[in-house]
C-alpha cells in the first residue's frame, strides 16, 4: 500500500511539472505543424511508462510543446514499476489512454486482454512511409499493428573511455579477438576491464539478457535468434547454454567485471558513467540510449568524455546485425485525442524535436540526421533509419512476459548467487 501511494504521489508531481512547461514556455514554441493534430482542445490523454528522469523531464518538455499548439494536455506518469502495475491496471479497468511499452511480448499480452486498441490509419500511414518494415512487425498481432516506433536504440554498442584507450595506447577494436586483447591490457595496467551493473528495480537483470542476446546474434544468427525468443530453441539447447557460458566467460568473472554481487546490486544507470569518468573500468556493453545517462556537458566522440564502437561479429557469415529496442506507445482508449496523440509520437515532428534535445534516437527516416548533434547518436540514428538491412528486436521483450521475467530474475541470480548457467536456463525454460 505504501509503494502505491508513493507512486500516485509521484505521478501528481509528473503532471504539475507538465502544466508548468506549458505555462510558462508556450508563448516561445513554434506551432507550424501542428494542424493536423487539432480540433480537440481543452481534452486530455494519460500516458503511462517506465522512462524516467532525466530523459522523463525532456520528453514533458516535449508533451508541453504540443499542449500549447493544440491544446490537447498530455499528462504523463512514469514509474520504475511498469511492467508490474500496467497488467495489474488493465486488468483492474484502470487503463491509461495510452501505454508506451517497451517488450513486444508485453504488447501481445496486453493485446489478449481485449482492452488493446490497433492503431489509426494515420499512425499506420507514418509506419509504412517512415520505418524499415521489421519495426511493423514487432506490435503485428493476429494481422492487427498496435504501435509505432516511440523511440529506438541500437543495442549493439560498447562504450568506452578515449582518455584511457589514448593513455593505455588501444585502438578500436573491430573484431571479437581484437576486443579481447583490449581488455587484457586494461586488466593489465589495473583497471577493470568492463563495467557493469544490472540493477534497474522490477526489470532488474535485463542488461545481462542483452549480454546473451548479443552473444546469440553473433555466433548463432538471426535465424536461430529468431528460433530462441519464439520458443522452438530453448535456453537448455546446447546451442543457447552454449551462449549462456559464453557470456559467463565474457562478463561473469571477476577479472573482467569485479565483485559479481556488486554487479546484481550496481545501477546500470551507474554502471558506466562514473566508472569512465575516473577510469576505473575501461568499457560497458551498453544501447545507444545510454548517452542520456552522462551528467549535462559530457561531450562525445573519439577525443570527448565517452565514445562507442560496434560491438564486433563473432561469425562473419552473418555479418555486421544490428540489435535494436525500443518503445511503442499502445491506445487502450478510441477518444479522437488519444489517436491525434499516437499519430503525433510517430510523426518526424516529435522525433525531430527530442533528437535536437539529445540522448535518443528514432528509427523514423524522416527525423533529419542533422538533428543529432552526438556523433555517435548520429551514427546509430543513420543505421537504424535503413529501409533494408538485418535489424532484430531485443529478444527477451519479444519473449512472453512470463519467460521475459524469469530471465530478468534468474540471470540475475547467476551474479548475486552464484547460479549455474545450466540452473539458469532450466529455471527460464520452465516458463514457457
């Protein structure tokens, strides 16, 4: 009872700020654009997610904007509960208008429930005109399309700090030996070779399931990825406990990542940040997305504060893939408002205008690329508004909920109690 008074509490204070950015910003905002998203002043649309600051107070920056051009107020509520409570309030009647949900699976197990509502013709129209055609199918249930891209990010970057890699003399590795031979020589002059942290409330442990998903991609291809989150290759296959020990050698020992029970207590959050920053370990397995979790100031690049590179390909039969995530704000209500909003997230204007505020990208071709001002949010932003091209979605959010749970808990059991692998995946598999 105490956590959910705490989070009202906190959802109130979200939607005052909101207000706030309207009335006291509006007058300087440039409304041309904005007509096709009017005619119903004076309503509002709820919107419920996990994004919370500092990305939260910018995106409201934006919702504010679009309140003062067409009157239609967007009040938002985050939470670092979302995956728990969304059911829990769909199921109660208690529905947002609008969810933004990052697991596809969570989308389909929403969509079961009846309440979901497919998306307008308008926002199938920005879909088709503005996306690669793999990001439709990602919320394409029984032939219906619930969401459109929110935002994207590449998750197969490795950031890393250019004043250690100039001090310790290390150029960018493009291969998997080369990156090997990188972390043996910052173990080498003391410094932890990657950092790590996987805590992240309820969704604790999901930075290690990209650890293996990555390792999946590489090694196995995309087919097999597919194969793995659809099911029809377990966790226990020798193909996928292969991965999993894979990973236990890359980032589950001590000399590459530290205490391992302070990487099941480390905020991934703070995984990288401060550790760059000081030089205490020298990269972080990490999306694209993570730029937004460095202070104001952090410049980037290979002579700024932070950097990243490819995360290099084990098997080079498959290639140069690209592990995209990403989230898709999904409509419990028909309200004319709630489509005008939907239709809004998924058009250029909204992604052209939080790209200029940096520490997000989208996967819309129709943001301008030189509205990133980070190089390196320009470069994912380029490869993830291909119309072609290998992209998969993050595997354990295309899982069933159920399954995408287990492996969040039980990974994280891996660094916190020392599970086996092979206990890991037998623990996974039973929810299927």
């Amino acid at each position: 009872m105490k956590k959910t008074m705490k989070l009202t509490v906190v959802a109130s204070l979200v939607a005052i700020t909101a207000t706030l950015f309207t009335a006291t910003t509006a007058k300087a905002w440039d409304c041309a654009g904005f007509d096709a998203y009017k005619g119903h002043s004076g309503t509002s649309v709820n919107v419920f997610a996990g994004i919370r600051d500092p990305e939260a107070t910018v995106m409201q920056k934006i919702f504010a904007h679009f309140t003062a051009c067409t009157g239609i107020t967007i009040n938002y509520e985050g939470t670092d509960q979302f995956e728990t409570l969304l059911p829990v309030r769909v199921k109660g009647g208690n529905a947002p208008d609008i969810a933004i949900i990052p697991q596809p699976g969570l989308v389909a197990t929403m969509v079961a429930t009846g309440k979901a509502v497919p998306v307008t013709p308008a926002v199938l129209a920005n879909i088709d005109k503005y996306y690669n055609p793999a990001w439709k199918t990602f919320t394409t249930v029984s032939g219906q399309v619930y969401g459109a891209p929110f935002g994207a990010s590449s998750k197969s970057l490795v950031w890393y700090s250019p004043a250690l890699f100039t001090k310790l003399k290390l150029t960018i590795p493009t291969t998997w030996a080369q990156m090997d031979a990188v972390a043996k020589k910052i173990a080498a002059a003391k410094v932890t070779p990657w950092c790590a942290g996987i805590e992240s409330g309820a969704a604790t442990g999901w930075p290690a399931t990209d650890w293996i998903e990555e390792r999946v991609l590489r090694d196995l291809g995309p087919d097999a990825y597919n194969q793995w989150w659809q099911g029809k290759l377990k966790f226990s296959s020798p193909q996928i406990l292969g991965e999993l020990n894979a990973v236990a050698s890359w980032l589950g020992t001590k000399g590459q990542v530290g205490d391992l029970k302070s990487v099941a207590t480390r905020k991934f959050q703070d995984a990288g940040v401060p550790g760059l920053k000081k030089q205490t370990c020298g990269m972080l397995q990490q999306a694209s997305f993570y730029s937004s979790m460095f202070p104001a100031g952090t410049t980037f690049g290979p002579k700024g504060d932070a950097n990243a590179f490819y995360l290099p390909p084990t098997n080079t039969k498959f290639g140069k893939p690209i592990e995209g995530a990403g989230e898709f704000p999904v409509a419990f209500s028909t309200a004319p408002e709630v489509g005008l909003v939907q239709a809004y997230f998924s058009s250029p204007l909204y992604g052209t205008e939080r790209a200029k505020e940096g520490g997000w990208t989208s996967a819309n071709n129709g943001v301008p690329l030189d509205s990133y001002t980070d190089p390196v949010l320009k470069v994912v932003a380029k490869s993830l508004q291909a119309k072609s091209g290998a992209i998969v979605f993050d595997a354990s959010d295309l899982m069933p909920t159920a399954v995408n749970g287990a492996f969040w808990k039980e990974i994280t059991k891996f660094y916190a109690e020392g599970k086996s692998m092979k206990a890991v995946a037998a623990a996974i598999d039973a929810n299927w």
